[in-house]
C-alpha cells in the first residue's frame, strides 16, 4: 500500500529534524520527547490517523488545525510514486504537488504550503534537517506573528459570505544556493565571496469564478486563477549575504591607501509562470500581467481590479432565499525599480518577468563598463571614508541591488468555458532565478581626494558568477467546486448521530461520517429545487433500481426535493403521477423508501428527519 506519512509538532515544541530520504529514521534518531509528534498516514484513498489509542479518518484535519490550531503537518510523500502524488495531494490537501515533503501551516490567516524540492536528495542527512528546519521554524514563525491566538475558526451556520467564493493560499518557498568561490592567480580565495544567498517568497494563489454556474446573467461566466508576488506577503525577498567582500589593503602610506573590496552583485531577478496540460485552445488564456513593461520610471504603482457576483443561500433547506454579493477584489502594487529594468515577455500560457540590473544611462552603469571598457566613479575629501572601500551595492544607489529585494509580480489567466468533468489538471509551474556577479570596489588616493571605481574582478580564474532557481509546480483543476461560485450543502441525519449522505463508486450513495470539507458530500440546492453535486453538477439526488444514486439531472418531479413537516423530512415532489406517493431516505438502512397516500403521516418511514448545513468542498480560505 502506498502511503503519505504526517508528522504533526506544536508551535510551543518544535521537535522536528527532517531530510528527504529517511524522514522517519531521522524523526526517531533526533526527537527526545517522542509524545510531542504524532505519526499519520496517508493511502491512496483517504488520510488515515493513526495513534496507540485511536484510528479514524482525519483527511480534513489537516486544513482545520492548521488554520485553527497551534499545528504544522509535514507530508512525506516519498512512499508513492511521482506520477500519483499529484492526484492524491489534490484528494487530500486540496492542492496537487508532486514533491517529496509538503509542509502545512498557517500565514496570514490563510493555509501555506511549502512543498521540499527533491534536489535535497543530493545533500547529506544533515544539511536536508537544516534546510528542513529552517522551513518549519519560518512556518512556526508565520503562525504565531499571524495573531494566532485570536483566530477565529470559520462558521458555516449562517449566510455565505462573499470570501466563501474565493479560495486563497500561500506557497511558501525557501531555497539556499551555492556560487563560485573566487580564486585569483596567487591563490586568493575568500569564501565569504560566496553568497549564503536564499530565496525566501510567498506567493499567493486565488481560484474564484465571476458567476455562479447556474447564473442567467447574459455575461460570460470566467473561471479565474491568480499567482502573484504580493506585498502584503511579508518576509518575501531575496536574502543575501550583507558581508559578501574581502577586503586586500595595497599601497598605504600616512595619509594613503590604495583598498580594494570584492563584492558578490545580483544582477538579475526573474520570475514565470507558466501552464500546461489539456489544450483548452484560445479558451484558457492570460488576461493580465504586472508589472508592464517599465524603462524609465523608477516608481510604479498599479491597481487591477475585478468585479464578480454571486448568490449565497441564506437558509440551507430554502433555494429561493438567496443573497447576491457584489465582490470587487483589488491589488495595488508598488516598485522601486530604481536603476531596474523591468522586461516582461508573455508567450501563449507562459509570463515571465524580469528585473535587470543597470539600465539607466545616469547610474554608474557596470554592465555598460564590462562592453564598452569605460568607467564610472565617486570622490570624497581624503577625511571621509577613506579607512574603506564603498560597498558596490552602495556604489549603485541602492541596496535592493543585492541586499533584500522584495519583488511584486502578478498573472492572472482566465479560463472562458466549461471542460468535461474528468479533464485531466492544469499543470501551474513556477520559477523564481536570481543571478549575481563579482565585482571589485578601489578607492584610491588622488592629491587630496579618495576616487571611488568598481570594476570587474582582475586576474582571477574561471567566471565569477552564478545564477539559482527555485522551481515548483502544483495542478489546478477548472472542476473545482470553487469554480461553482455557489454555495454547496451536506444533508445530515437528525435520528443518527453524526451522519451525512456522501456520493461513494459508481455515483450510489451511502451515509457516512459528517465532514464539512468533503466535497462528496457537497450538494447545491438549485433553484429547480434538485439536489445537484458538488463533484459534477450535471449529476442529481435521486433514485435507481432500488438504491439511492446520482442520476442525471431532469424536470422530473422524483428529482425535485421538499421539506415538510415543518423542515426536518426530506422528500420528493412525486414519484409516479398514477400511484400518488413520495421518496423518502431512510438512514438506518441507506436505502430510498417510497411512501404513499395509505402511509400515516406518523409513520416511522414519513418521520426520518434531516437537516442541512453549509459546506466547503475546498480547501483554503
């Protein structure tokens, strides 16, 4: 059997090493106080929790401890193979990644994962704790500067409200890299040269459509998916070494020195999205990009808006109780792209934007002075400074040229028809590179003033240079019940003790263990008043050869449902017009039961009671 393994640490007691190969023997070999984890599997069927006490099925617990609780979940999917860890991610999680480790926390409020690239694989047990570690004490950070305490655990009692439409989660990625160390022809080396740079970003990612399924709107309805670098996603950037030199003292007399500072200088940042999967043709595309293409401004401010509606049920069992939000979701984006060159290139599916150092003529412009062997410099009066050479990132005006840059960058790709239930996922891939040279800063006596130059790094061996990327991929699946744009219910017995309908193989239905985020037990009570599916809407409640069932949805009035007896049973319009009668469910045996006009009201078949609640078949906030 193949199988997910969860290990689940407190905020207060974070006893958890890690590594990708081996989790479970690193867990065993480093944890002191084994009572402060507990240890989970995952089928290919549903999330299995498992303790010396208890078994049952928790496949939602992850998503609600994690938003709710003091919880970080970390999914080791090693044991299953690659090609099915997006599926059963999707089935379990919400979201279909194919990495080895997903990590499961909280930022903001809202559910962030973090899936562990399999690169990790190539480094020691050690260094993949340390990395490990390092991830889950940023995630533990993030819930408790996310106000944990004062969370509120969501509530589905009452109306909708208009977020109920809107699924958001953060991608957590953080990735260490290695560069060249520089080597000069006397044998010079400095491994401070060598950036412990680390991308370190959030990004967000929303699913929302602009109409409920069923609308009669004369609009079009479109399918959203939104991915962007945001900057209300604190802690994101790009970290890098603030001491990235060495410094090589040459001529020095009383009131002269000839200094020199190496320096490691980013010089470019770059992010893409891109999709693949089915061809959904001209149907599925990009709608928007930001940052636009930028070359001379050094501050840029953008707002996109969207404007979508939607109805809510006020009252779960009433489908004529509807309330219609209107929802305006906005992004203002702000860029200090001073001496950046901002270049933006979309091809079909594919975004990709790009922050280029140098590219103003009024900068000390270093990639001008490599091409066309001309310098730029900076003087001081031979009292200020002189005791050091300039920092390069100094020497260029700004910090973010190598420092912290936090970049903003968003797409958004819209999807304009409805796809077979069944398609295949769309495969969302992104990657985010930066790229750095070495340079020297001299400063230089000159009669009574320092002159300050950078340049390139002189006589040493082999290119000094390197560029990283960090690349992760997760499926969106345009059936999503999200995508409904509605809201979903369960239907819950009142005689039987925590009891739901779920839709089971071959669309037959049976009762089983209430779950609110169970999108098999999601229905939508249309306005046709059929109780249609959350997994496809084309599907509604009914009955076949004996059994309850999904069927396909009609007029029929065996299809329509109604609640008499003052809201608590649930029946059809009619079963069949020549023989008056009714269909009913009867929980204890999970059978449809017809009652007709010789039944008494008061009968035990007519008096099966139930109850409907708000659902959420997805996953996030």
């Amino acid at each position: 059997m193949r199988y997910f393994t969860i290990f689940v640490a407190t905020v207060g007691i974070l006893y958890i090493p890690g590594s990708i190969a081996g989790v479970q023997s690193l867990l065993e070999s480093h944890v002191e106080d084994k009572t402060s984890y507990i240890v989970s599997k995952l089928n290919d069927s549903a999330l299995r929790h498992q303790t010396q006490e208890t078994s049952g099925n928790i496949s939602s617990n992850v998503i609600n401890t994690s938003l709710d609780q003091d919880t970080v979940y970390i999914i080791d999917a090693t044991a299953i193979s690659r090609s099915k860890r997006s599926k059963i991610y999707s089935e379990n999680i919400g979201v279909g990644f194919n990495t080895d480790l997903v990590i499961v926390g909280r930022k903001n409020g809202l559910i962030s994962f973090s899936p562990i690239n399999t690169e990790l694989n190539t480094q020691s047990s050690e260094d993949n704790a340390k990395e490990l570690f390092a991830i889950i004490e940023q995630t533990r950070e993030d819930l408790v500067s996310s106000n944990l305490y004062n969370f509120q655990p969501r509530t589905f009692n009452n109306y909708a409200s208009s977020n109920e439409h809107v699924e958001s989660f953060f991608i957590h990625i953080r990735q260490g890299f290695q560069c060249n160390v520089p080597v000069n022809q006397y044998n010079w080396i400095d491994k401070n040269m060598c950036p412990p740079a680390v991308i370190d970003l959030n990004y967000k990612v929303s699913k929302f459509a602009s109409q409920p399924f069923d609308s009669n709107s004369p609009e079009q309805r479109v399918k959203y998916l939104i991915v962007e670098l945001e900057e209300d996603a604190s802690g994101a950037g790009i970290k890098l070494n603030n001491d990235l030199y060495f410094k090589h003292v040459g001529w020095d007399e009383t009131y002269s020195k000839d200094l020199y500072r190496y320096s490691a200088f980013a010089n470019r940042y770059a992010f893409e999205v891109n999709l693949t999967g089915p061809n959904h043709g001209n149907s599925l595309s990009i709608k928007s990009t930001i940052p636009s293409n930028e070359n001379g401004s050094y501050e840029q401010t953008i707002t996109t808006k969207q404007g979508y509606t939607f109805n809510a049920l006020r009252i779960a069992k009433d489908p004529t109780s509807i309330l219609s939000f209107n929802s305006e979701r906005g992004s203002r984006q702000k860029f200090d792209i001073y001496d950046f060159n901002i270049r933006r290139n979309n091809d079909h599916l594919k975004s990709r934007v790009d922050f280029v150092r140098g590219a103003y003529s009024n900068h000390c412009d270093l990639l001008k002075a490599k091409q066309y062997g001309w310098q730029c410099w900076f003087t001081d009066t031979m009292f200020r400074g002189h005791q050091e050479a300039y920092d390069i990132h100094k020497l260029q005006g700004s910090p973010i040229g190598w420092l912290n840059f936090s970049p903003n960058a968003r797409t958004q790709y819209m999807l304009t028809k409805e796809v077979p239930i069944g398609t295949e996922p769309t495969k969302v891939s992104v990657s985010s590179i930066v790229g750095w040279t070495g340079l020297r800063s001299n400063s230089r006596f000159d009669v009574f003033n320092f002159t300050y130059t950078p340049s390139e790094i002189p006589g040493f061996i082999g290119p000094f240079y390197g560029e990283a990327a960090n690349h992760f991929e997760f499926t969106v699946d345009w059936n999503d019940p999200i995508f409904l744009g509605t809201q979903t219910v369960n239907i819950r017995s009142l005689d039987k003790n925590n009891s739901c309908l779920e839709v089971g193989s071959n669309n037959e239905i049976s009762v089983q263990a209430c779950d609110s985020f169970n999108k098999q037990q999601s229905f939508i009570f249309s306005s046709y008043e059929n109780y249609r599916s959350a997994t496809n809407v084309n599907l509604c409640l009914g009955s076949s050869n004996q059994k309850l069932t999904l069927v396909n949805c009609t007029e029929s009035l065996n299809l329509k449902w109604q609640w008499p007896n003052q809201g608590e049973t649930l029946t059809t319009r009619e079963v069949d017009s020549s023989a008056p009668s009714v269909l009913a469910i009867d929980t204890l045996t999970n059978l449809p039961v017809v009652i007709t006009a010789q039944d008494a009201s008061d009968s035990n078949r007519y008096t099966k009671r139930f109850t409907t609640e708000f659902t959420r078949p997805w996953h996030s906030q």
